[in-house]
C-alpha cells in the first residue's frame, strides 16, 4: 500500500493560523504587536524573493514588519551599527539578516550579532549551543518544521531509530539534535558514510537534507517508515527532493513530497518564533 503522505502546506497553513490566533491575543492582552525586522543587503533576487515572501505573511498574522534594503555596497560597519540598534528596539521582537551577504561582507559573522533572544533564524552559535545543551532557546526554522510536522502526525519518537542524512548546521545537525531531545536513537549521515543504505534501513524516520535529487531509493527504505524529505533540487524535471519519491512512497508508511512537504513549514515556523521571541521578550 502506497504510504500516507504528509500535507506541509496544509499544516503550515494551521501553524500559520495558530500564530495569528496568538498574535491578536498578545495584542489583546495590552502588548505592541511582535515585530520582525529583516536585513537584505544587496539586489540578489532570490533572497529579495524569501524577504518579500516573509514580510507579506508576517503581515498576514499580525506581525509588524520592519523591512531593511541595504544597496549592495554598504559598508559592513553599517549593517553592524543597524544590527545594534534592532537589537535595542524594543519595537523590535526577531531580527533575520538574508543571507548570502555581498562579498565584502561576513554575513555568518555578522549574524552572530543579533542578539540571541532576537534571532528567529535559530542559527547563531548561542541558539546552537541552547539547542545542543537542551537549554529553552529559538530553534532553527526548517528543523523546527520536520519536527511539527513528525509532531501533528503522532509519529512515535521515542526509542524510535532515526537516521538523518546531511549535518549542515542550517539541517541536518539541528535536526539531529532534535530528535535526540525527542528521545530517538539518532545517527547521523554525511559524505564520508559507510554503506549508506544499509545505515538507512534501520530507519524508523529518516530525514533526508543532502541536496542529491532522488538519492535515497526504495530499498533504502524500511518497510513503514516515516520518510522526511527537506531537499530541494531544481532539475529539468522541475522541483525535485532528495528522495526518489514515487518509488520510496510504495515502501515508507508516511512521507512529505516535494514541493509541499517541509518547504511551507520553514516560513511558519519563523512567524511561530518572532510570536515565542516577543512574549520571551516581555517575560
Ligand atoms: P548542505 O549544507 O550542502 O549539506 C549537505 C549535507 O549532505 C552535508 O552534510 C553532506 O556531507 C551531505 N551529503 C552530500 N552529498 C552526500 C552523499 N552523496 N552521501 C551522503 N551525504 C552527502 O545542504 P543543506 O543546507 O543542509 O540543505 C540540504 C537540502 O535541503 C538542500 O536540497 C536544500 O536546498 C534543502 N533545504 C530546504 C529547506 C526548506 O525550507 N525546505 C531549507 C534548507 C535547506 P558532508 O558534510 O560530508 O559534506
């Protein structure tokens, strides 16, 4: 039987909706709305693209959006000075800067500025170590989001064997770590992997973050298991995940497709963390 599938859109929809839920009561309750502020330095289209689609939906919950376009040569003493003063805006509830930055600019560097209790990317070294440490702390947006997702499907994580293949800090690390605070037994997969299908088959939940379109085949996959696919590939074909989908859905019990399985949950689960930042905040 072919298996279920996870419906990201539809559940970034209902976080979406959560979120807007709890922004009008925060703003009932007496408070400022939470506010977002995004840093884009530079023309590139594809990051104008993400900043604008974040904007226009933090508006569609209630967010406030403070909408920072920097020209391409900016000096990086300048981005630094409007990090700080976001950072002490009390206006001012999460702080993302796009990235890539422009060359002459160390955006990892200067990201690592904003201060932790405003980072609703999750992915400065504090919020690391928070995350790693098992500490409260904003979590990284996409990993954030396979775990809802895992989450709104009752999908059993503890004692399960989960296998993560990829450990960018962006994925595949904070996944991992996830999970392990989720009580799964978790290995993790990368490059230099021995035998990776047979690691693969001892899945319970096997998240896929490599970036190799249709990598991961069917007889990688544990009859029944729990498929989680956060690549995104452009081929000739169109939009393609890491997973070889139409086959590994005969085998799996649960999977996301691509488009519309993790993608839609990264966007949600940055409005859920400016809503968690502001009340922090006031905390
Ligand atoms: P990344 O930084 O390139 O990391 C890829 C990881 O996969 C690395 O750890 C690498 O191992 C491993 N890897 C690469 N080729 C492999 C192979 N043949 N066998 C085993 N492991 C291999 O990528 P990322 O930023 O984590 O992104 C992964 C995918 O997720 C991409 O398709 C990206 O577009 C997508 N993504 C989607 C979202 C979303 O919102 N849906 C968000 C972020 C990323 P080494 O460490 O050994 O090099």
């Amino acid at each position: 039987m072919a298996a279920a599938l996870i419906d990201g859109k539809a559940i970034a929809a209902q976080v979406r909706a959560e979120v807007a839920a709890g922004v009008a009561e925060w703003v009932a309750a007496g408070h400022r709305p939470p506010g977002l502020a995004t840093v884009l330095v530079g023309e590139d289209a594809a990051s104008a693209v993400y900043v604008g689609t974040k904007q226009r939906t933090s508006a569609e919950v209630g967010i406030r959006g403070f909408d920072h376009r920097l020209a391409a040569d900016t000096p990086e003493a300048e981005v630094r000075a409007l990090i700080e003063r976001l950072n002490a805006d009390p206006e001012v509830a999460g702080i993302l800067l796009q990235l890539p930055t422009p060359p002459h600019i160390d955006g990892s560097a200067l990201s690592g500025e904003i201060s932790p209790e405003k980072d609703v990317d999750g992915l400065t070294a504090v919020s690391a170590g928070r995350l790693v440490k098992g500490a409260p702390g904003l979590r990284p947006c996409t990993p954030a989001g396979v775990m809802e997702l895992l989450r709104r499907h009752d999908v059993v994580l503890e004692g399960a064997e989960a296998v993560v293949l990829g450990r960018s800090e962006l994925v595949g690390k904070p996944v991992a770590s996830l999970l392990l605070a989720a009580n799964a037994t978790v290995t993790t997969c990368h490059s230099r992997t021995r035998d990776l299908p047979e690691v693969c088959r001892r899945a319970d939940v096997l998240v896929a973050a490599v970036g190799r379109a249709r990598m991961v085949r069917a007889d990688w996959v544990k009859p029944g298991a729990t498929v989680i696919d956060v690549g995104t590939n452009r081929t000739e074909a169109g939009l393609a995940g890491d997973v070889d989908f139409d086959a590994v859905r005969e085998v799996a019990g649960l999977i996301t497709p691509v488009p519309g399985g993790v993608g839609p949950m990264t966007v949600a689960m940055l409005l859920r963390n400016t809503l968690t930042a502001a009340s922090l905040a006031a905390s």
